[in-house]
C-alpha cells in the first residue's frame, strides 16, 4: 500500500468528545501493550540512548501511552541502568498517564499540559518518540516536528504500529469489532462511561474503526519518511528508515534522526520524580 490519503480522524478533532477520545485511546493501549506490537522496535530506541549517552526519553503525542511500559521495562533491562520516560500530548490524557505512573513506580512520569511536538519546550530532555502518532500530521507539520529535534540537537524515533498493508486493513475490519466487544470489560483503569459507549452507545467501536482504516490511509511508507527526512536542514544529522517485525501485530514503520556528532551532546539526567 504505497498511496497516502489526507483523511481525518475523529481523534484529532477539537469538538469531538473527550471520552470517546479517551475510551478508543485507552483501547489502543491496551492491545499495543497486550501484543507487544512495539517489541521489535526496542533495540532501535536502544540505539538512539546509546549513541547519545541518554537514559531518558520524552513521549510526545503520547495518547494513551500505548506499550510504553513494556518499552521501558525491556530498555531498563537490555541497557543494564534505569531508563525513565516522560509522556506528553497536546491533550494529555490525564487519567491514563496517573495509571502508567502509578503502575510503573514513577519510571514513568509525565507532562500534564500541553505539549506542542512541532515546537517542543525547552524542558523536554532526553531522546524523542512518537509511538503510533505521527501519521497524524500533514508532510508541513509532520517536517517541523523532526526538524525542531533537528535544530535542537535532540535524537528522535518515530515508529508505527504496521506494515501498510491491504491485509492489515481487512484483518482490521473482519476482526477488531469482535476484538473491541470481548476485550472492553479488561481495559484498565476502569470506566463506566466506557462501557456505556461500547455496548448501548458505540462509538467507541465505530471511532476505533474508522479512525484505525484512515490512520493506515494516512501512514507515511519508509520511501516517504526518508524523502521528507532528506529536505530537513540539518547537516550533522543522520536518518534512517525502514520496517521490521515478525508479521501482522507486530510489524513496525521507523525512522531515526540523530546528531552525527554525538560526543558533543550532553548527556540530560531527569530530575527525581
């Protein structure tokens, strides 16, 4: 699938209620964690910490945090040292983020207001990511959020959840309604409201659906990644993309941006929670 369609999400609209928002959010959490969709994507993060003497990663565009506690449990480990992240929206998801805080002993912390990816503040530290988001932004704002890291001096990995597959779209369309309907009642932390809209209302089923086809729609091919990566101005920078991934679930787009001279780079120790 190598066309790219413009689309909308209902996610990415002001005036759509935020708990659908966050009950389609918090569903997406809950299977990227439950399949480990971002397993093969943990030694590429590994490499960016590596190369740039960090032990610390800022989440932008965190959603739900979708996986990222099984990344930093699976980095702690593989980097032999703590390695925390920070998550960070421009609609933090407030409820979700105290859960994955709680859960993971202050290893995971977050940002509670907004965080603009295209224009990062100065307190964002460490290595960026965006997990699952990025295809969310037009080529104009999808080129000013690398190239903020860029001028920064900030590595940054962006990585989607998929191949870009016509059978990722079917399988999505045969299977997720199903999926969506047995799962619900396990998703934590706990909601009425989700329930509600699931089961007597469902537009959380209906959203994730459709949402799920347009963000496969619009999801940026390594081939993309990489052109978009080569009109960045920054000449002590190095970008990579590609796939990796064992098959449907666990398939992952990537590109990498880091500073080639990385020894310049200071090395950021987030403060205790």
């Amino acid at each position: 699938m190598n066309i790219r369609l413009q689309l909308f999400e209902f996610e990415d609209q002001r005036w759509f209620p935020h708990v659908i928002r966050q009950g389609m959010l918090d569903f997406l959490r809950f299977m990227i964690t439950r399949l480990n969709a971002y397993e093969a994507a943990t030694p590429l993060l590994q490499e960016l910490l590596e190369r740039t003497g960090q032990r610390h990663i800022t989440d932008l565009c965190s959603g739900a945090g979708g996986g990222i506690a099984a990344i930093q449990q699976e980095l702690s480990q593989r980097t032999e040292s703590p390695v925390t992240i920070t998550l960070s929206d421009l609609y933090p998801n407030i409820g979700a983020y105290e859960y994955l805080q709680h859960t993971s002993g202050g290893s995971i912390r977050f940002v509670p207001t907004p965080v603009d990816a295209t224009a990062a503040p100065e307190s964002v530290k460490g290595v960026r990511t965006i997990f699952s988001s990025f295809h969310h932004f037009p080529p104009h704002l999808a080129k000013a959020i690398l190239q903020d890291a860029a001028d920064k001096c900030a590595a940054i990995g962006i990585f989607e959840g998929a191949k870009k597959s016509w059978l990722e779209l079917l399988l999505l369309w045969l299977f997720f309604p199903v999926i969506i309907l047995v799962v619900t009642p396990f998703v934590r932390p706990f909601r009425l409201s989700r329930l509600f809209f699931t089961y007597i209302i469902p537009l959380i089923p209906l959203g994730i659906l459709w949402d799920g086809t347009v963000s496969l729609l619009r999801m940026y091919t390594p081939e993309q990644l990489e052109r978009m990566a080569s009109e960045i101005r920054a000449p002590n920078y190095t970008w990579r993309s590609g796939r990796t991934g064992t098959g449907p679930g666990k398939d992952v787009i990537y590109l990498l941006g880091y500073p080639e001279e990385v020894e310049s780079i200071k090395v950021e120790k987030p403060e205790s929670p």
